[in-house]
C-alpha cells in the first residue's frame, strides 16, 4: 500500500513537473504562473506547494530535467558509438538543432539568462557536470575514426560550442530574414567545417545545408557579443574565413 500510495506521488510530481516544462517552453518563463500550471496540470495549488516552493524552484526543477535529458542523451550516442563504431551522422546528431526542435519555441532561454542570474549558473554548472563527460568522449571517438581533426582541442571545441549557443540566446538580434533557430543551424554548419575532415559525405551536407549566412552578418554578430567574448570569437571567425578562402568556399 505504501509503495503504491509513493508510486502515485511521484506519478503525481511528474505531471506538474511535465506540465511546467510544457509551459515555459511555449510561452516563456514570464508569461507563466503557479496558476497556469496547476490548471494545466488539474491539481491543486496545495498540492503544487507539497512539492515545489515557488514558481523558481519548479522552473529550477525544469531545467535540471532537461538538462538531464540531453545527457542522456549523448550517453546513448557514446554507447552507440562504442557498440557499433561513431559514423559522421552520429556525430553530427550533437550539433542538429533539429535534435532538439522543442526548445525553440519561446524566449525563454533568453528570459532566464537575463532575468535568473544565478539560477543560470547553477544550471549551466549541472548541465557541464552531466553533459561534458559524454562529450569529451566522443570528441575522443571522432578524432579516433578521423572524423575531426586530431589537432582540435577538446576543451576549446567544448567552450567555442557553448559560446555559439549563449551568444544566439543571450543576443537575439538575427540577420533579418532568420530566426533564432535557423542562424543556429547556419553558424553551428559553418562552425564545423573547421573541425570536420573532408570528404564526399561531408560535401553532401555542405549542399543540403549551404552557409548562406553572408559574412558581414557573421561580423555583425560577433560584435554584439560581451567585450570580453569578442576577441576569441573574432579570432575564430577569421579563422573561418581564412579557411574559407584556402579551401574555395564562398
């Protein structure tokens, strides 16, 4: 009896929990409320309060279960890739925006940075302690099977990944014609092709998603970065276009 009156908690937890995610991540933190998430969730606001002390603490709750979930996973691609051998698409699963599709539909990744300070960085703390593990691993397996070069550093790859992601999230004024999800894609292609070896698969992709994000958009972009980010994001993007040019892309 016992058990099941602690399996229908949990089940009951879950659903808040669930139901608050949902939320936020369709509308944005502001716009939701304790209210909103137990209509939402059919329960009452007691029983919201037996399991969660405010509307921080869930959305706290929240983000650490989706952290949770892009760990796990690259844990399935790591033990994939250890199981079958880690091809290209495997690889590139890490950096498809289109993995992780629902995350795109609000602002409220920009909303927490600006707005949650420190709750930002309790997450992002979890999330490098989770994620990281799986991610030097296959950046190990990668350079192992010649996919990125061997002279890439982890570490740096790690940081410049991150500092791509939170500049589109911290700094949402986009090339015209793209939204926040699509100049993700753009960048994160471009990005990669400084890491990636070449061959025909790889030219494939290149002509399924071509960097039409021109230059001057890519510089505009890296000048609103934070004074501190921009002399290596700059350095970086002229690297790129260095490439670029040695390699005969436009």
């Amino acid at each position: 009896m016992a058990e099941n009156r602690s399996r229908r908690t949990s089940k009951k937890k879950q659903k808040i929990l669930l139901t608050a995610e949902r939320l936020f991540l369709k509308k944005g933190i502001r716009a939701v409320t304790v209210e909103n998430i137990v209509d939402e969730a059919q329960v009452s606001k007691a029983t919201f309060y037996k399991y969660f002390r405010n509307k921080e603490d869930i959305l706290e709750r929240v983000f650490i279960h989706m952290t949770d979930e892009i760990a796990a996973h690259y844990r399935d691609i790591v033990e994939q890739a250890k199981r079958d051998g880690l091809t290209k698409e495997m690889f590139l699963k890490l950096f498809n925006v289109n993995e992780y599709d629902r995350y795109y539909q609000s602002d409220y990744a920009l909303e927490l940075f600006r707005d949650y300070p420190e709750l930002t960085n309790k997450i992002q703390s979890h999330g490098l302690e989770k994620v990281m593990p799986f991610y030097q691993e296959l950046i190990r397996l990668a350079k192992a099977e010649g996919i990125i070069r061997t002279d890439v550093d982890t570490d740096v790859l790690m940081v410049y990944t991150l500092q791509i992601r939170r500049m589109f999230i911290e700094h949402p004024q986009l090339p015209g014609h793209m939204n926040v999800k699509e100049a993700t894609t753009r960048f994160l292609d471009l990005y990669l092709y400084g890491v990636m070896e070449r061959d025909s698969s790889i030219k494939t992709r290149r002509e399924r998603f071509p960097p039409t994000v021109p230059k001057k958009d890519l510089h505009s972009l890296v000048d609103r970065l934070e004074e501190r980010d921009q002399k290596s994001a700059r350095d970086f993007l002229l690297y790129l276009v260095d490439r670029s040019k040695n390699t005969g892309d436009e």
